[in-house]
C-alpha cells in the first residue's frame, strides 16, 4: 500500500524527493518479499529425509523448465 501510495505522487508531483520516497519503499517491500521467499524455502529444506517429496513438491514449480 505504501508504494502505490508513493508510485502515485510521484506521478502526480515528479520531484526529486518523491521519487527518493517511492525508491526507498520499492526497496523495503522487495526487501520484506526476498526474506519471506528465503523464510520459506528454509522451512521447507529443514523437513530432513521425511521431508524430500515435500521440499520437491514445493521448489518444482519455480524451477524452470
């Protein structure tokens, strides 16, 4: 919400310190998304030897072909 927020005044007012705004909250929210990813994923991968076909049924679909 807080980057469309700052995407939309930027384009509405294009200024130096908006588009320092809408930087700023591009690289938080892709910050918060790459260690969720990597949160995620670490989870899965600590299932152990039980946990194979899950980590696989997991991580195929991001693999690509």
């Amino acid at each position: 919400m807080n980057k469309s927020r700052s995407r939309n005044r930027y384009l509405k007012w294009p200024s130096r310190e908006n588009f320092l705004a809408l930087k700023k909250s591009k690289n938080k929210s892709n910050d918060v998304l790459r260690k969720t990813k990597k949160r995620y994923f670490s989870d899965i991968s600590k299932g152990g030897s039980t946990g194979k076909k899950l980590f696989w049924d997991k991580v195929k679909p991001f693999m690509s072909t």
